[in-house]
C-alpha cells in the first residue's frame, strides 16, 4: 500500500510517498481501508519531532474509512466487516489503508459521508471538551478564541455561540475575518492590523473576559493572560507559533488569581462511554447541520507535503483532508 512515511524528522521535505506492506490487525485491532484521513496540526509537531515518535513512522492520526478485517478477540466489539467507522488519536492514517484498536473506532451515523466524519472527529471533540469541560461556557460569557477560522477555530466559534457567549476571535486576513463572521463570531479583531489585548479591553465593559482559548501559544499568550478577568482561565491547547517559554506561576497571583490549563484531547476522551459520547455529540450536530464544517483543502495523498506547507504558512481555512 501507500503511505507518507517519513524516516527522519524535518521540514515538510521529509514527507515522501512509500510502498510499505500493509499492516496485519493485531488482537482487538481492525484493518480499516481508508476514505479521508485528517491533517492536523499536531501531525506537524511530529513531523518535526517536537512530539518523539520511533522513526520510521507514517504520519497522521485521523481518518474514516470502512473496515476489511478484524484481528483476533474483537468479537465483543460489536464491529464487523464492512462497517463505516472514524477514529483518531491513533498513529499511521496518511496511508491506503491502516490499523486502530477496536476501542477507539466509532461507527459513522447515517447522513454523515466518510470525509465529514474524518473532518469533524479530532477537531470538532476538542472544540467539544474545550467549551463543555475544559471550562464550562456559561450563557453571556465574554470569551476569546485564536485563530478563529482554523479548524478548531471554526467548530469552537459555532460551540461556544450556541452556549450563548459573546465571543470575540482573532484571524490575519479579511478572508479568515469574513468565514470567523459566518461562524457566529461577535468581535472580529484582524491582530495583523491591531493590538488584540487594546480592542478586547475597549469593548467590555466588566474587568475581562472569564476564557481565553489559546492555540498560538508563543506569540499570544502573555497577551491573553492580560485581558482575563479575575479568577477567568487560560485554555493554551497548542503552540502553532511555538512553545510557550517557562512560566513563573507567581504572576497568577498577582494578575488576578489566574487559572491556566495545558489540555489534551486524550484526556477528555478516557473512558469508551465518554469517546462515545463525545463523538455522538460532535457527529450528530454534523448529521442536523447545527455544526457547519468547512471542508475546503482537499489533497492527493501524494501531495501531502504541499498540504503542510500550507498549513504551516497560514494559508488554510477549516478543516485539510489527504484522499488516499
Ligand atoms: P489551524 O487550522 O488553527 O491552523 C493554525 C492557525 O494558527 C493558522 O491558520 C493561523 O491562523 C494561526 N497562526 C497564528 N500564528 C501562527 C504561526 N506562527 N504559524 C502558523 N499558524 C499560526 O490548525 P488546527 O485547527 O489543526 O489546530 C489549531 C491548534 O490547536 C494547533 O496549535 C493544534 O496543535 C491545537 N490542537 C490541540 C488539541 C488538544 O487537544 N490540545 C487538539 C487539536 C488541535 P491566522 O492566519 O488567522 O493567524
């Protein structure tokens, strides 16, 4: 089969299509020849072995596709050959075809096609436990997302509306402006043209805002922390600008009793009942149209460097697929 398998961590250079002999399902495992598989951000920070992973590996962990075989003690599962099912957080989906424990596959409900579902699973249950768990979003909240017509940007904009916030969100250009708009976004703030933390505090009215969901990291953070209000808390989920550097915890303290997350998906999704569930609620809003993707980068397996690149280099509205 074919597959992005990279052999050294680097730039986008090292992502080259291999024939590599298709993987065997293991015990509680299922062979799953895939339709879509998602890129994500954190594909980059492996990539670069930001995130260490045992080289060679094939990049990617997101991915919908319909199952070809079973492994031995999959029995119980309730899966069979031939059911349509999505998963991620699980390494190897820029390929033709790949393996994932039966454990972490979900069945895609009907209405929902293959590439949505590979559209909506990673980003859209994180956008799901950033806004439902991570903190709660309560009706007239003030609240701050980054990168607003991102891919989680996009679905967390939509989440963070229908709990009833008021949500202001930063993009670089007039295009990314206008699809944050469409999303429900409130206070649109182009950051390339002006100072987030000047327009946030000139249009509240209380001491801040009660969340600030960070994915920039390196370039942002400091800033976020200054537009909370007291006790509010800051949501750093990612680093697309870089790891944030060392932090002395005593300016919490002194910046009004802060609170600062580090989440990661992995965590709210622990328990079958509770990746179920999560699922259920992002695929199912997929299913009524309450949740809108935006499904607009689609690339060639074999071009799934070009589609790094354009991640990387801002270029990139929603959600990327690679077909295989
Ligand atoms: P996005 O589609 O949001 O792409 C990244 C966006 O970040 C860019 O389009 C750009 O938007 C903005 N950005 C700002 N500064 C930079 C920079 N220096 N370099 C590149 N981009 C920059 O990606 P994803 O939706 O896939 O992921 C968003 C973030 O969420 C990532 O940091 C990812 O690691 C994180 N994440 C975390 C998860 C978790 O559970 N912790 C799960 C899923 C994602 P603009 O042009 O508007 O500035």
């Amino acid at each position: 089969m074919q597959a992005i398998q990279i052999q050294q961590n680097g730039g986008p250079e090292v992502m080259v299509l291999r024939e590599i002999p298709t993987p065997s399902p293991a015990a509680g495992e299922a062979l799953v020849r895939l339709e879509a598989s998602g890129v994500n951000f954190i594909d980059v920070y492996f990539r670069e072995g930001r995130y260490p992973a045992a080289l060679p590996f094939v990049l990617g962990q997101e991915a919908a596709g319909t199952i070809v075989a079973l492994g031995e003690q999959t029995e119980a599962s309730g899966f069979s050959v031939g059911d349509r099912v999505v998963w991620c957080s699980v390494p190897g989906t820029y390929a033709q075809m790949a393996v994932a424990p039966v454990g972490r596959l979900v069945r895609i409900p009907d209405g929902v096609t293959s590439q949505q579902a590979a559209a909506a699973m990673l980003q859209g249950m994180t956008a799901h436990y950033l806004s439902h768990a991570t903190y709660a979003i309560q009706p007239g909240d003030d609240v701050l997302i980054h990168a607003g017509a991102g891919g989680v940007g996009l679905l967390l904009i939509q989440m963070a509306k229908s709990l009833g916030a008021r949500v202001f969100t930063t993009v670089s250009n007039e295009e990314k402006a206008e699809l944050a708009r469409e999303a429900g976004a409130d206070e649109i703030i182009l950051y390339t043209r002006e100072d987030f933390v000047d327009v946030v505090k000139k249009r509240i009215s209380g001491p801040g805002l009660a969340v600030v969901y960070d994915s920039v990291g390196k370039t942002t953070f400091e800033k976020s922390l200054s537009v909370l209000r007291p006790r509010g808390i800051a949501v750093l989920f990612g680093g697309s600008s870089g790891a944030v550097p060392p932090f002395d915890l005593i300016r919490l303290s002194t910046m009004g009793s802060l609170y600062v997350t580090r989440p990661t998906l992995k965590d709210y999704t622990t328990t079958r009942q509770e990746l179920e569930d999560r699922a259920a609620a992002v695929l199912g809003a997929v299913a009524s149209g309450a949740l809108k993707l935006r499904i607009e980068h689609v690339y060639q397996l074999a071009d799934a460097a070009e589609a790094h690149r354009d991640l990387e280099g801002r270029r990139t509205t929603g959600k990327l697929l690679l077909i295989p």
